[in-house]
C-alpha cells in the first residue's frame, strides 16, 4: 500500500456512503435497511468515542451489576447497551432485539415497529477494557414473518437466514487466505477438552507433514481475535470442554454474525458438529462451541471430529 498516497485521498468511502451506493443498485428499495444500518453506525460512533475517552470520564470499572449471563458488567456494558437499545428502536425499523445484557428480549412498540430483528453484543471482550485491548460490537439482522405479531420464535432460526451481519472494532473488505499460520484458542482450557481439539493443537505445534508449526495469537476478544483471522488468515476456536459443554459463546449474537461474515470471507464455521450456521436455538441466549476461520484450518478439524465420531461408533 502507497500510504503516503493514502494520506491525501480525498474521494472517502464511509460505510453510509458504501450502502447508498449499493441501494441505488435497487430501484425498488424503500431505504429501510439502510436507515438500519445508519443507526448501528450511530450506536458504534457513539461507543467509539466512549471507550477512547473511558478512563477521563470514570467509565473504567465495574457497574455493581451482573449480566443474565452471570458476568459482572462494566460500565461501558451498561452504556453501549442503553446506546444501542435507544438507536436500535428510534430508527423505526426494528421488532424485536436481543442484546447479551438483557435477559428477555424487547420488543419494540406497534407504533415504531419495523420489520427487522437484531440480535448484538454491544461491547464484546468488555473484560478488557481496563488494559486497552481492542474490544466491539457484534450485531446480526434477520427478517420478522409478520411484524404485526413479532413472536420469539422468529429470533430462535438458523443463522443461514440472516440478512446480514457485521461488527466494529474499537481501539488503538475482507478475504480470507485459504490456511493461515495462526491458531487463536486459550489453552489454559486445554486439559478440559475433548481428544479431537487437544490433536488439532498439538498438530498445529507439531505439524507431521513437514510443514512450519503455527503461531499461537489469542487475545480474549471475539472481535479483536475474529478480525485478525479474517486478516491474516488461520483458525479461531472456542471449543466446548469438560467445564463448559454447550460451549461458552452465545449463538444469536456472537456466534452467528461472525461465522456468517467468515462464510462470506470464503471461511468457514463450524459447532463440532455441524455447520455452525446450521443451529437452530431453542434460547435468546444459547451457547455454542465454534471452529471458524480459513477453509482448510477449519476442513481439518472437521475431519479429526468425523474420526474420533467413526471411532466412537466402531
């Protein structure tokens, strides 16, 4: 890249701009979704310039209050949310919204109700923010079947329904190589897990077909670790293990979005079991297991899961 050419481009291409753009496209479109769009582009603008100025305005530290997960939230949890409620039904587009900070899901009122469901995490890696790791927002956007009479049963459907997904980063086009030389997972995890992701690793670190060994990279941001991969290529894993069995990421809001933005990347996703995408959640807030990541990283575990299945069997 010529950055000193970079520095004085003048013809900026936003993420509005982007999706005016791409409406025109559609003569018959009425704008809805790009209202959508304009207004979680507010809500991360808004948390953007919350956690660069976090420490001045006394939004580091913890908000004496615990989540429907069980996890102490921060203040910026607590801010992000409220931020992106506010934006989220003030656009008029939306139905129904599922948020990791709120245990039922809200539903919006008749007389501002749009046709749009999103389920987000507003402020994912939220542990991190008193270290500076770059932490975000992960959001996922479905259709209602009727937006008359939004049900919870229109959030609980597989994640290939989505319309769209996305995230932003905050913090100090995407195609993803088909294998990397990364691996990100926690292995302080690692005497809990099941015999087909302890091989994966130990053949990441000790690779018998004469290849390098991978590079272990992993901060504890979803997002932080998602974007890298998508950058740089390789495998995200967040496995399910003996303390853990459903996993740990919910799949609404987290697992969904980014294994929709990996497919699209020529990625994939992958539960242990299935393609991620293809989960049907019974709950707002399921947990999952997730493999996702450069085709081939992710193809070879799925063959190691599909041994020890054969194994088991046999």
């Amino acid at each position: 890249m010529d950055h000193a050419a970079e520095a004085y481009r003048t013809d900026l291409m936003t993420i509005t701009r982007h999706v005016l753009n791409e409406q025109s496209k559609y003569p018959e479109s009425r704008g809805d979704f790009t209202i959508l769009l304009s207004h979680i582009v507010l809500g991360c603008k808004f948390v953007c310039s919350a956690v660069s100025k976090a420490g001045l305005a006394k939004l580091i530290g913890l908000a004496g209050e615990t989540n429907v997960q069980g996890e102490e939230q921060k203040k910026l949890d607590v801010l992000s949310n409220e931020v992106f409620v506010k934006a989220l039904v003030s656009s008029g587009r939306t139905c129904i919204l599922v948020s990791e900070e709120d245990e039922e899901a809200t539903f919006v009122e008749p007389s501002t109700r749009g046709r749009y469901i999103v389920a987000f995490d507003p402020l994912d890696g939220s542990s991190n923010i008193d270290c500076g790791v770059s932490i975000g927002t992960i959001f996922g956007i479905y259709l209602v079947k009727d937006k008359d009479n939004p049900t919870l049963d229109d959030v609980l459907q597989p994640g290939k329904h989505m319309v769209a997904a996305g995230y932003c980063m905050y913090g100090s086009s995407c195609t993803i190589p088909k294998k990397g030389k990364i691996y990100s997972v926690n292995e302080g995890n690692a005497k809990n897990w099941d015999e087909a992701t302890a091989k994966y690793v130990e053949n990441c670190k000790f690779p018998k077909d004469g290849l390098s060994p991978k590079s272990l990279r992993y901060i504890g941001s979803m997002v932080a670790d998602v974007h890298r991969t998508l950058l740089y290529g390789g495998i995200f894993m967040y496995p399910a293990d003996k303390k853990s069995p459903n996993g740990k990421l919910r799949v609404l809001y987290e697992v969904f979005p980014m294994s929709y933005l990996m497919e699209q990347a020529g990625g994939q996703a992958f539960t242990g079991k299935q393609r991620a995408l293809d989960l049907v959640p019974n709950k707002i807030h399921e947990r999952s297991p997730v493999f996702l990541g450069s085709y081939d990283d992710v193809q070879d575990i799925k063959e190691l899961y599909a041994a020890a299945e054969e194994k088991s069997t046999t």
